[in-house]
C-alpha cells in the first residue's frame, strides 16, 4: 500500500477530467452520458480517498512534490500534495458526500436541457476539483487557488439559472463578499511569507513559536476573516441565506456540506498558530457563538424551506467557529464530519420535497406531507433529529463535545471559568433553538393539513430512486456517523476520531472534569431539546397562517442586517460609485481621454500642413532634421 | 610661417570655388548659372591639380565642365528659359533655404572641426596615386568588374532617357 | 595643406549646393546644385585619399622601410571612387535632364513647385 501516494493525484485530475469532458462536450454527450462521467469520476475519487484514509491510518501519510510552482528569490513554493489525518477525513468527506449529491443531481436535474445539465456537472466537478485541492494542498498557496477556484464555482452555480436576475444578484453576492475575505486571507499569506520565509505547513508551523505574539495575532484574525468570508461568520454570512438560489443539491454540497467548511479547515489546519495567540483564540470563540445565536433566531422565524436551513447551516458553522475558538479542534472538525452528513440530508430531503412540490419552496403552503413522500418524512426526521442532538445519532456526539469543550475553557483544575459558563449557556441555549426550528420546519412540512393549491396536491409524489438513495444513505451515516467520537465517559477510549487527528491536531492536556459531571451535562442538554421538541410539535403540528408581528416580525426580516449593510455599506458606496461615474469619469478620465484624442486630432491637421506635396518644402525638412541629428549626436558624443 | 605657392594656389582657388558656388544659386539667368558651375568645376579641378590627381582633373573638366554641363546648358536653351521666365520664390522661404543651409553648414563644421586636425597633405617623393598610368592599372585589374558594370549603367541610362525622352 | 581646410572648403560648397537646392525653383538649377553638391564630396575624397597616401609613404620613409608598390597605391581606393561617381553623375544628369525636359513638354515649365502631386 506504500505505493498509493503516488497516485494520489488523480484524486482531483479525475474530477478535473470530468469538467473538462462535461464543459466541452456538453453539447455532444447525452445526458445519461454526462451523469455517468460525472458521477463516475467522483466515485473513482473516492474509491482513492478510502485507499488513502487507510494508509494513513496506518500511519503511512506524506507530503508528495510535483513540481516548483512558484520560485522567486529565496521563496519557493513547490506544488505539492499533504496527505495526512485530517487533509485525508476531508477528503472522504468531500468525495463521499459529494458521490452522493453527485448522483442525487442526476435525477433531480433531470428537467435541463443536456447543454445545461451538462454544464451544471462540470461545474460541479470543477467544484469537487478545487475543493480537493483546498484541502489537499501542502501549502497555504496551493490551499488559496483551491480556496478561489471553490469560491468561483459556487458564484457559478448560486447563478446556474442566470436568466433570473435575482439569482444573479444572489451570485454577486456571494462573490463579493468572498472576496473581501479572501483579500484577508491573501494578506495573510503574505505576511506569513514575510515573516517565516515560507507557506508549507511544516515549514510555517515548525517557525511559528518563533513568531512574535503580534505577528501571530495578525496573522491568525486575517486568516479568520478569510475563514469568516468563506464560511459564512459574522459579519459576512449574509451571503448564504441568499445563496440557496442555487439548485438544492447545491446548496446540500457546497453551502453545507463542502465549501462553507473550508474556513474550519483552515483554522484546524493552522491551529499551531491559533493556539499562540489567545486574542484570536477568543474572537474566533465569541464570533462563532454571536453568529450561532444570531443565525438560529433568524431560523426561527423563515418561512422558506432552504431559508430555514440556510440559517441553519451559518448558525452550525459557528458553533465549529466556537469549538474552533476554545481550542477543540477535534471537536470541529467532528462536527463538520457529522454536519456534512446530515445537513447534506436535510438539504437533500428538502429538495425532495421541494421536488414532490413543483418546485414549491415556502413551508406555509406545505403541511400534511409525511403520508405522502415517506421516504423522504422518515430520512427528514432523521436530519431533525440529528442536528437537534439527540443520542445516538450523530449530531448528539459533536455537538456535545463543542458544548463540553466550551465550558472547559480556560480550566486547569476541574472548576469552570466565568467565561466557560457563559459559552456553555448560550452555547446550549443556541442548541434548543436549533432544536425548535429544526422541528418546527418539520412539523410545519409534514403534518396537519396540505395548505397548497388542489394542482400542487395532486402532484405530490415520491421522488424516484437515485433521489432516495442518497438519502437513506446519508440517513444512516447521519444516525452512525458519530459512534466514532464517544466521548470516553459512555465507552472508555470510544473517541476514535480525536485518537485519530491527534498527530495533526494539538490537543488540550488532561481531561479535567468527572465521568458524571459530563453524563449531568449531556442529561441536561438531552433533556432539554427534547422539552424543546415537544414544546415545537404542540405549537406547530398543526400550523394556521398567520402573519408575524413584533419581535417575530424582526426575526422574519433577518435582524434587518442586510438592510443595515444596505445602509451602510453598499449605498455610500453606490453614492462614491456614482460620484465616481457621473463626475470623475466624465471630466477628469473623459477629459483626459477625449483631451489625448482632441490633441491628436488637432496635432494631425496641423503636422498634416506640412505634407504639401512642394518638393522643396520637403526637402526643407530634410535638411533641419539633418541638422537635429548632426546636433544631437554632437552633443551626446560630447 | 612662410606662405608656399601650393598655399597661395589653395587659397586662390578656394576663393574662386566659393565665389562662383554662389553665382551658381544667385544668378536669375540659369545660362549665367551654367557658366558659373563651369567655373566652379574649373576650380575644383584646380584642387584636383593641387593634390596632384591630375587623372581625375583631366577627367573633371572634360566629363563635368565639358559633356555635362554642355548637355544643361543645351537643355536650358532648347527651353529657352532666361531671366525673365526664371520662377523666384519668396523672400520668406528664400531666406528659410539660407538659415537652414548655414545651420548644416554650422553644424557640420562644429563636428568634423577636430578630425585629424595633425594630418596635412603634402607633395612627397613618389606621391603620384593620382597619375593615369598608376590609376589606370588599378581600374583595369582590381576594379574592372565595375567599371564594366557602369558601362551597362550608362547603357541602361541612354536607353531609359531615350524611352522618357520619346513622344509617346 | 592641413586636411581641416579640405574639409570646411568641402562643407562649404556642399552647403552651397544645398542652400541652392532650397531657395530655387527651376528644377534645372537644382539639378545643378546637386551636381555641385557631387563635386564637393569628390573633393574631399580627393583630399582623403592624398592625405592616406602622403601619410603611408611619410611612415615608412620614416622607418627607413623600402617603398613598395602597395604603399605607392594606397589611397587609390578615393580616387577610383571619385571615378565612378563621376560615371554616375554622368548617367544621373542624362536621365534627368530627360525628365525635365518631359515635364516641360507637360506642363511647359520646370518649376517644381507645379510638382506638387506628391501628396496625391
């Protein structure tokens, strides 16, 4: 098995090749075809990112060079490939994951003209390409073009249906805001080359103690604004509750399950830098939780199916930022293993739904679907019962190890800190509203009455089996998914998954709190969302419209955040664009552009005097310029 | 210093040069402009004598001062042109010739002033590069490839005035 | 004689040619002024050629060498030139002069300020 390093390129060539044959054949293959080179090239990824997980469970990882990508004095930075315990999770997460919604898009997008659905697959391709490569890459570098290329993919598939502006907008959107933390995240970059000489990871983690605490608060907030950027934080989430313009399966690869992770994966990635500065450590902590509580509030209150797990998905994200921020890294990344089965689920059902609908996505016209769609009921309720973390399904083990290491923050001894407290309550208060509205959507959807038109009634059906599938699969890894992290107080050395990151990942000396304080806290958070559940289905199993009012209406409207930014961001800017436009533009760079075609006009009716056909006059100038040469060159022999 | 007759010769014959040089673009009759050149050849065939390349003196007078400048001259008068059909420009341009015609002169000077300042030319024993028997044999063995080519450029000339010269 | 004098006398009569060649508009003299302009450079080969001769011949006397044929020759090289600058001013002047006399068949003048199709 030592061999199969060497062959690990193919891992993102495959997808690579799979858009390349999607993009320009997309007008020759038919759609079966399509499907098939699609799915087929992500299946073989996969197939090589077990090969790989085992090998580097059996401790066999490896960073492989290709080539010298970028040489420029004492810098280089080779194109290479880290294959290790975490780049290898995230790839059997990525392809996996994304095998799954592969396969879930080809019946779902059945509707498309082959161009179309042919140019949707090698973006999605394109998508799983830069994605491996993200995590891939041995070097900040590597991980930044994957980081863009992810970035670009997503802009183009939240704008797949261009034809409708609002989506375009929404891409825009989402463009934008990417690339304001990417620039933090290239600053970054460049002060790590400034500072260590270098952008592989070993190189910059084995320098980092050497690194001055300011350096390395510096650069880990940049490095989070990008993270924040890319996974949807505080103050840059609004793009994502927009990007579900996207086609679901999109939504369910890269704005849950996939993308909007690769901002955790940086920071776990980087941790070695994050845990020398306790500044960053903290803002990533309380901006993680802000945007956790915030998210799932607006949650509460959406009436739009993917809205609602839109919202859903920012507000998870946090919750990693958190876990991220007190220092469990594992933990994160744990969470984003088990977030990525279920929310991939969620979306994946919502689809179906959506799909039994035609194309219906407002949960207010829905209601009494559970008889109808079963499959698609049962895998939903599965989702809902995982991300509300109820044992022992896969949420319950992630998100109970976030919540532990919350409260453990800063304690040495066993006690808990203030400040542990405080995440831990908000923390497990932002757990119940997850509960609430996770289950509110739920019953909202599926039970009572149907609330839509006779038409739409008569058209619900069950999605076809290349639909369901995914979901019953992804329905069991969401019920499985977290037997790999039992905490060690259920099955002594149960949490395979940190014993597995532990040589990537730092972890926290000790396990200071006892075996039945942690059953009292997981207990009391079981208990509680199930209160919360109950609370939710006597409120909502059978939901009449009404309009929202008050501090419902608030939360309808998002916080009035976008609004906020509208204000006072986007119209100053509008306002200096247009300043820009209608006075800048028209008389310093048109007077300065029209004034050089004016000159050269002007220039050219005047020299054209000089061409008066009068050999004499010409040669006139022959001689003056005689002269003009013999002068110059007499005065510079000078 | 003593001043030699080649010295006295060289300045005499400069003087003339020059003098009828300026005759030749200040006359308005183009008759007297010919006469002028004429003379202006005569001199410069004087310095030809001076640096003792009687060849090309010979030469000078017989193809410029006699063939050529005949030829001018018979065309001028086969056109009858004089003193009143001569067109003048203005004094404006005129004097735009003169200005630009001394700035060259000028500048020209200024630039080639210092060249080999120390090299003077003098008459010395054996000095005779300019003599026909020493050109002629030079011409007839190294050069002979051109001076026959220019037979066919005179050729070619005669033929080409021929075919301008001709009514249609 | 030093060469300097050979030079400015040169640049002199060529000034004049040019000078002539701007301020006259019957193309006849102008021609003739180009003819001087000719003459004026032949001079100064002449003058260049001599002076490589006078200086060839000077230098080995001075080294008490034996005079050979070669050294005798040297410069001839100006002169020879001269010649065939001669052979075309002369076939120079027969074409032209048949130009002239065309453009004064056309347009009964020689003028050149009637030539001023160029710009066409």
């Amino acid at each position: 098995m030592k061999n199969a390093l060497n062959i690990v390129y193919l891992i993102p060539l495959l997808p690579l090749v799979g858009f390349l044959i999607n993009g320009l054949l997309r007008k020759h293959l038919s759609k079966s075809m399509i499907s098939v080179v699609g799915c087929g090239t992500i299946l073989v990824s996969f197939a090589l990112s077990i090969v790989m997980f085992l090998q580097v469970k059996n401790g066999d990882g490896g960073t492989i060079e290709y080539f010298n990508f970028i040489s420029v004095g004492e810098l280089t930075i080779p194109f290479a490939f880290q294959i290790d315990q975490l780049s290898s999770l995230f790839l059997l997460i990525i392809t996996g994951v994304g095998f799954l919604i592969h396969v879930y898009s080809t019946s779902y997008m059945q509707e498309e003209k082959p161009e179309h659905f042919g140019r949707y697959f090698s973006y999605l391709n394109l998508f799983v390409f830069s994605m491996l490569l993200l995590v891939m890459g041995a070097n900040y570098v590597i991980m930044f073009i994957g980081w863009e290329g992810v970035g670009l993919c997503s802009y183009l598939l939240i704008g797949y249906w261009f034809k409708n502006n609002e989506y375009n907008k929404a891409a825009n959107k989402a463009f934008v805001m990417n690339r304001i933390g990417d620039l933090a995240f290239l600053i970054a970059i460049f002060w790590i080359i400034a500072k260590t000489g270098g952008v592989n990871y070993g190189e910059v983690f084995a320098f980092a103690p050497k690194l001055s605490g300011t350096d390395a608060t510096i650069i880990t907030l940049l490095l989070f604004v990008g993270a924040a950027g890319k996974s949807a934080q505080i103050p840059l989430y609004t793009w994502l509750p927009d990007a579900m313009a996207g086609p679901t399966p999109v939504s369910a690869l890269i704005h849950a399950a996939t993308m909007v992770t690769a901002g955790i994966y940086m920071i776990a990635r980087s941790n070695v830098l994050y845990s020398l500065s306790e500044v960053s450590m903290n803002v990533v902590a309380i901006v993680g939780l802000a945007t956790a509580l915030l998210a799932a509030t607006i949650a509460l209150k959406q009436n739009d199916i993917k809205k609602v797990l839109a919202y859903s998905t920012v507000s998870q994200l946090g919750y990693m930022f958190l876990a991220l921020g007190v220092g469990a890294y594992s933990a994160g990344v744990f969470h984003v293993m088990t977030h990525a089965f279920f929310k991939a689920l969620l979306f994946l059902a919502a689809g179906s739904v959506i799909h039994a609908m035609s194309g219906e996505q407002d949960i207010r016209n829905m209601g009494g679907l559970s008889k109808k769609i079963r499959i698609t009921f049962i895998t939903f309720l599965i989702g809902c019962i995982a991300i509300a973390g109820i044992p022992p399904f896969s949420g319950f083990f992630s998100k109970d190890a976030i919540l532990l290491n919350a409260l453990l923050v800063d304690s040495h001894d066993g006690s808990f800190s203030i400040k542990g407290i405080i995440l831990y309550g908000v923390a497990l208060f932002t757990a119940l509203l997850t509960a609430f509205y996770m289950f509110r959507l739920l019953f909202i959807t599926f039970s009572g009455t149907f609330r839509g038109t006779e038409e739409q009634k008569h058209h619900i059906h069950e999605s076809p089996a290349p639909m369901t599938i995914p979901l019953i699969i992804l329905a069991v890894l969401s019920i499985i998914g977290g037997l790999i992290g039992i905490p060690d107080a259920i099955v002594k050395g149960g949490d395979k998954f940190t014993e597995f990151l532990s040589p990537v990942i730092a972890q926290r000396a000790g396990h200071p709190v006892s075996h039945s304080t942690e059953y009292m806290l997981m207990g009391l958070s079981t208990v509680l969302v199930g209160i919360t559940i109950i609370v939710a289905w006597r409120q909502y199993r059978n939901y009449k419209r009404k309009e929202a009012t008050g501090f419902a209406k608030v939360l309808e409207d998002k916080w009035y955040v976008d609004e906020f930014y509208e204000k006072i961001i986007v119209k100053p800017l509008h306002n200096f664009g247009g300043f820009l436009k209608n006075v800048f533009e028209k008389l310093v760079v048109d007077g300065l552009v029209n004034g050089v075609g004016r000159m050269v006009n002007y220039g050219g009716r005047q020299f054209r005097l000089l061409q008066s056909g009068q050999v004499g006059s010409y040669v006139l100038l022959m001689v003056l310029s005689m002269v003009i040469i013999f002068l110059v060159q007499f005065f510079l022999r000078k | 210093m003593t001043i030699t007759i080649t010295q006295i010769l060289f300045w005499i014959l400069s003087v003339a040069a020059l003098f009828s040089a300026l005759m030749v673009i200040t006359s308005k009759n183009p008759v007297h402009s010919v006469l002028w050149l004429i003379a202006t050849f005569f001199s410069i065939s004087g310095h030809y004598i001076l640096l003792s390349a009687q060849f090309l003196a010979v030469v000078n007078i017989i193809v410029y001062a006699g063939a050529i400048m005949v030829l001018f001259l018979f065309v001028i008068m086969l056109m009858n042109l004089n003193r009143e059909t001569e067109p003048q420009k203005n004094r404006w341009i005129k004097m735009a010739g003169a200005i630009a015609g001394g700035c060259l002169l000028l500048v020209l000077v200024a630039s080639l002033k210092n060249v080999e300042s120390a090299s003077t030319i003098e008459d010395v024993k054996g000095g005779d590069v300019g003599f026909i028997k020493r050109l002629g044999k030079e011409l007839f063995s190294t050069y002979v490839v051109p001076f026959e080519i220019s037979s066919i450029l005179f050729l070619s000339a005669m033929v080409g005035a021929v075919v301008i010269g001709k009514k249609e | 004689m030093p060469i300097t004098h050979y030079i400015i006398l040169s640049l002199a009569l060529f000034s004049i040619g040019i000078v002539g060649v701007l301020t006259r508009r019957n193309a006849i003299i102008i021609f003739m002024c180009i003819e001087l302009m000719l003459n004026a450079v032949n001079l100064l080969l002449v003058a260049f050629s001599k002076m490589h001769n006078y200086a060839a011949i000077k230098a080995a006397a001075d080294q008490k060498l034996p005079i050979t044929e070669a050294i005798l020759n040297t410069g001839s090289e100006g002169q020879i030139f001269v010649f065939f600058i001669m052979v075309v001013a002369a076939a120079e002047v027969t074409v032209g002069l048949a130009i002239i006399v065309m453009m004064y068949r056309n347009i009964h003048s020689v003028d050149v300020n009637f030539l001023n199709r160029l710009k066409h």
